[in-house]
C-alpha cells in the first residue's frame, strides 16, 4: 500500500486558516500597545499591555473579510491591470520575435560574447517582463546549446537562471510590496537598477566559468553521467531568422518606456498622490496600444486582456485577505504585543543585522510561497509594524523583501517556473539543486551586504 505523499495545501486555505489562528490569537495574546510620537510613528521601546482583552469571533472576522478587500482595492486593481497588461504584451509573440532576431543575429560571434548578450537579454527581460510564462524560452537556450555543444544545464543558465536573476532583482517588480509597506511605487529604482546589474555580471560570469570547466573536460558537466557528451551531439536544429518587425518594435518601446513614465510621474507631478491611478491608466492604455499595433481584432484583445485579469485575480482576492488578518490583529489589540516579541530580541542589535535577518526569513518563506504578490500580502503586514518598532526605513523593508523573494526561486520545488524548465531542457532537478545552490548562496551573502551598507549608510527612496 503506497503512502500517501504530503501536499502543500492550496494558497486559499493557507489564508484561511491564518485567518482563523489570528482570530483564536486575539482571545491568547495579552493585548498591548506602543506608544506612538505626535506623527503617530511608533516609539519602538516604550511599550505596554492593556488590563483587558478585545478578541475578534471567527464570526467577526469573517464580517471583516469586505472591510479588507475594500481598504486595499487601489493596491488590487493596480495588480490586477498589470497582469492583465503583460498577457496582452506577451500574446503579440514581441518578446519571442526579439529573443529569436538576437540570437540570429549574435550567431556568429565569438561564444563567449554570444553567452554575454544572451543571458544580459534574459536578466532584463526578467527584471522588466518577467512571468512564469518565460518559460517558454527554455526550448530557444536548448537549440543554443546544443548549437554550441553545451549541456542542457547551460540551456537553462542562459534562460532561466538569467531571467530569475532579472524576476528576483529588477526594478519594477516590488510595486506590491512596495504599496503595502507605504513607500514611494517605483521610488528605489535607480537603486535596484543596479542592483540587478550587479547581481547579473555576478550569474554571468559564474556560468561561463561553468562552461569553461565543461570546454576543459566534459566529464565536468553535471549531465555527463546522464547521458551528455558533446562529441555526440551532431544534428543540431538549426536556428531560423526571425525579423523584428516595426510594429513589434513600437510595442516593446512602449512596454518599456510607461517604467520612465511611471518613475518621472512623481517628479513631474510634483507630487505621488495621484500615481496608482497614473499607473492604473498607462497599464491600460499600453494594453490597447499593444494589442492594435499587434494587428488583433477588438475581440482578440478583450480576450487576452481578461485571460491576464482573471490569472491574477486570486492574487488580488489575497491581498484582501492579508488586508483583514491586519485588521483581527490590530482590532484585537495584540498586533502592537506580536511586533513587541518578535522585535525585543533584536532591539539590542543593529538595525543593518535586524535587516540581515528578515532577509533570511524571507527567503525560506519563500520556499513555500513562491509567488511574490502572494507572499508580500502576507508578509508585508507583519513586517511593516516590524520594520517601525525597529526604527527602519519602510524602504528596507522592501528591498529585503526583494531579496528574500528573490534567490530561492532558483532552488524553490513549489515554484512551476523552475520545475518546468528542469522538465523542458530535459536536467533532473536534483542534477539542477546541485548547480544553482551555490550560486543561490552567493547571491544570498551578497544580498546580506548590500543590504547592511543600505542600512548603515541611511539609504531612502525618493
């Protein structure tokens, strides 16, 4: 009789039962508070519990449910308008066109400048474009290998591992986190900037060490006990021309080109009060841009609009929901006592350390909760009072968000983006454990520095 495998429970009952515990919590936890300045920002170190209780029912809880998804239906539909944007960017086949013209025409070139330009095109293409729908590039970084006689490692070095570096690093994919922790959308960017950039020669240059060890002797590769040898490889599928038309073009300046938009609005607005709806609005007009120079019918774009809308729309009924597990333990009074506990060990310590470890946390959460907009509605409430009882800048909490949600996708067994690259380049995924883990820990220490000079130097947003 075979045993019956566990199984991660589905995201929705995760919630609920958070939910639930929250709400059991609010009759156990001593309620407390902090005492707060004339701004009303936490004084972390002056702290004290209330002579009374005020739990919240299950039932009470339940009735709060509409109260959070209306307080954070401004931070939904900026989520739910960007999903929606990318499927239709994405369906005009822009982002295959341009991975195909590049390829063909770096063909030639000297193998390591051609690995280069590759794996650079796939971080940016992450970090500014990057959904799990990237896996579709797989079957190009086998054709390169293969072309190159490499294994079916590298095919995923120059593609997957690229553009996870770019998902878990780039500049314009914390907007949920960064709108729940109250900070500026878009207001660390040129910071994050490089820091992908940083992180991107970093990847680069210990995949082509990588292959510069399998060049020396095959045996190195990982996969030459599976069955690799390049001097067996000898139909290769040739790789075929592709022109990047004009429309196609237009589409992807567009695509890129609403980011400066988006990060000048504040400058030129003089103020950031209207952005999310100034985001909200060129989401939507991109959309439609998009999806008229990509020749569709009316029709056509409704339907990728809405198969992007409805693919995100959990996330945002998520979001809600991290929304009301706020409330139950801000109306139960026991929020402040939580904060209070999980912050007293570290009060004596410095803040660039305090930094350090809710990075850490992060990225084992993060094995279990793949998904970045999931993880942040969750986290992001418990993190934020965290960040103002230690007396941080809500932009570090952000920025190890980042990080934490960033590097353990390489290694993440609950994330389908990675698993199904491992299935399509034909590498088992323990062959790919052994290669990136490595790596993850060196992005991850590396993460660890970076961010004690942004704590200790004061950094802020704008």
């Amino acid at each position: 009789m075979e045993k019956n495998q566990f199984k991660m429970p589905h995201l929705f009952w995760i919630m609920i039962g958070l939910l639930l515990l929250a709400s059991i919590l609010t009759y156990i936890i001593p309620a407390g508070k902090f005492a707060v300045d004339g701004n009303g920002k936490i004084i972390g170190d002056q702290f004290t519990y209330l002579s009374s209780q005020n739990p919240i029912s299950i039932w009470k809880m339940f009735m709060l449910i509409m109260q959070g998804l209306v307080e954070s239906g401004m931070i939904i539909w900026v989520v739910l308008i960007s999903g929606a944007m990318t499927s239709v960017v994405m369906a005009t086949g822009v982002i295959d066109d341009l991975l195909g013209w590049a390829v063909w025409k770096l063909k030639d070139k000297n193998e390591n400048i051609l690995i280069s330009i590759m794996f650079i095109l796939m971080v940016y293409l992450g970090g500014f474009g990057g959904t799990d729908a990237l896996i579709a590039v797989v079957p190009i970084g086998v054709i390169f290998s293969k072309k190159l006689k490499l294994d079916p490692i590298c095919a995923l070095g120059m593609t997957t591992y690229a553009t996870l570096i770019g998902f878990g690093t780039g500049p314009v994919k914390q907007t949920t986190s960064q709108m729940l922790m109250g900070v500026p959308v878009y207001g660390a960017f040129f910071t994050m900037f490089i820091s992908m950039n940083i992180f991107m020669i970093i990847g680069l240059v210990l995949l082509l060490r990588y292959i510069k060890g399998i060049r020396k002797n095959p045996v190195n590769s990982l996969m030459y006990n599976e069955g690799w040898n390049p001097e067996e490889i000898s139909k290769v599928e040739e790789l075929k021309e592709v022109s990047l038309a004009k429309n196609k073009i237009l589409i992807l300046l567009i695509f890129l080109g609403q980011y400066a938009l988006i990060v000048a609005y504040p400058f030129v607005a003089k103020s950031g009060a209207a952005l999310y709806p100034f985001i909200l609005a060129t989401n939507l007009l991109v959309s439609i841009l998009a999806g008229i120079l990509a020749k569709f019918s009316f029709k056509k774009i409704g339907d990728e609009f809405s198969k992007g809308l409805s693919s995100i729309v959990f996330v945002g009924f998520i979001i809600g929901l991290a929304k009301v597990m706020s409330l139950v333990l801000t109306k139960g009074e026991i929020m402040d006592t939580i904060v209070y506990v999980l912050t007293k060990p570290l009060m004596n310590l410095p803040r660039a350390f305090s930094s350090i470890g809710m990075t850490a946390v992060i990225s084992v959460v993060n094995l279990l909760i793949p998904s970045a907009s999931s993880k942040a509605a969750v986290l992001i409430p418990i993190l934020r009072p965290i960040v103002e009882a230690l007396g941080m800048a809500p932009e570090l909490g952000v920025q190890a968000f980042q990080y934490g949600d960033g590097f353990s996708n390489l290694i993440s067994p609950a994330l389908g983006w990675t698993v199904g690259s491992c299935a399509m380049a034909g590498v088992p995924f323990p062959k790919w454990l052994k290669w990136v883990f490595p790596k993850v820990i060196i992005f991850t220490c590396l993460s660890f520095i970076i961010m004690f000079i942004l704590t200790e130097t004061g950094w802020r947003a704008f």
